[in-house]
C-alpha cells in the first residue's frame, strides 16, 4: 500500500539552527509530493510542491526540499529556523487515485 | 484572494445530535475535499468532488456521514447522530481540477471545523 512516512513525531532545534525534517514514501512510480505546515489553530498552508524536474525544489519561508528517488525521500530543510517556524509539518503524496496521502506529522518545537 | 473558508469555526454538540459543516472553496475551483484531522494524528480522506462527476465517498467512516456540493460552490458535511468518537478538526480543501500531472491538482485548505462531541 502507498504511504508516507515521517519518523519523527517530534524535533526540538535552537533559533538559527539549520533543520532537516524527514520523510520517506512508499510508492511503485514517481509520486507528487507536498509539504505542509500547520500552525496552532491554523489551517494547513501549502509549503513547497515536488511534480517533476528539478529534484531541489524552493519553498516559501526559507524552506527547500530534495526529492531523492534512489532513497525515496523528500526531506524538508531550513537553513536558520526562526521562532515562528514552530508548528506541525506534513510530508504528503498524491496518488494516482486522487487521493492525498499523509504523513502523521513532525511537531517542530523552536528554543530560544 | 479569498481562501477557503469553512463554518463554523468550532462546534460543540452533544452526542445524538446531527451537524453540518460548511465549506466555501476557492472561486473558479472545480475539485474539493473533505478530510477527518483527529487530536495528533495526519489527515483522513473523506469525500471528494469534480465538477459534475459522482462524488467518490470512499473515505467516509460510516452511513452517518453524508456531504452535498451545490454545482462548483458550497459544500456541506452532514454528520448525523454524532458520536463522541467524530470529535475531530474537520477541513475542507479544493484545488483548480483534479488531472494527473497537472499543476491544478494543488489542494489549498481552509481553517476547519473543530468539532467537539460530548
């Protein structure tokens, strides 16, 4: 079955430290991939999209992300968090069915 | 422009009781989602519209969840005879079409419904 997989449930980095939240799909072709970030009482908000070409993708918020086939990864990466940045963040397929298909998330806590 | 928008913000029933749960997606988009968010946990597939087409229900959890789109506009979710387990953030999402590979297939959320049975 597809699915994406985000192993950490929760991470905790200093402001100005550089992130790396992780995420693996299982999918037989090349899927189209998405992260979003959830703030506290706030809906999701699209930050960067992966459908084909280039494998390094640029975001909105500093934010970029690397889709590696060979691994079947697409790691999402900051390379100075800000306080702001805490929130939730989903690592999400799309699959040839129309459907969305989500990570459980990575709860990203951001210390002075 | 305008986002999605869902209403209410927060509802708090009691359990038995039927709810409606509305959504306004984006204008000029013809796909919307309805997705299930419980405490902690990722996002649930509910129900999906396109335009004209049946709808494609096979995420709703049981015959007590219905939705409704009215042409390319509103949509609502019924819950009926709420149980406390439905307590969730309910959210809504569209997206311009719904055709492999294309740019259209980016889905934009609303804020949700927290739903709160009790």
């Amino acid at each position: 079955a597809q699915s994406v997989t985000q192993p950490d449930i929760h991470i905790t980095v200093s402001e100005g430290a550089s992130l790396e939240l992780r995420c693996n799909y299982s999918y037989g072709a090349t899927p189209y991939l998405f992260w979003y970030v959830q703030s506290p009482g706030q809906g999701l908000q699209l930050l960067l999209k992966y459908f084909s070409g280039d494998t390094l993708v640029q975001g909105i918020k500093g934010f970029e992300a690397e889709f590696k086939r060979s691994q079947s990864s697409f790691n999402l990466r900051k390379p100075s968090v800000h306080w702001s940045d805490a929130a939730e963040y989903f690592c999400v397929a799309y699959n040839q069915g129309g459907k969305l298909i989500f990570g459980q998330g990575t709860e990203l806590s951001v210390k002075p | 422009g305008a986002g999605v928008s869902q209403s209410p913000s927060n509802k708090v029933t009691e359990k038995g009781k039927d709810v409606e749960l509305r959504c306004d997606p984006i204008s000029g988009h013809t796909a919307l989602y309805w997705y299930r968010q419980r405490l902690g946990q990722g996002l649930e597939f509910l129900i999906y519209f396109q335009g004209n087409s049946a709808p494609d229900k096979s995420g709703l959890p049981s015959d007590r969840f219905s939705a409704e789109r009215t042409g390319e506009s509103v949509s609502t979710l019924t819950i009926q005879r709420t149980q406390q387990e439905d307590s969730a953030v309910y959210l809504c999402a569209s997206s311009l079409w719904r055709v492999s590979g294309r740019e259209g297939e980016t889905q934009y959320f609303g804020p949700g419904t927290r739903l709160l049975v009790l």
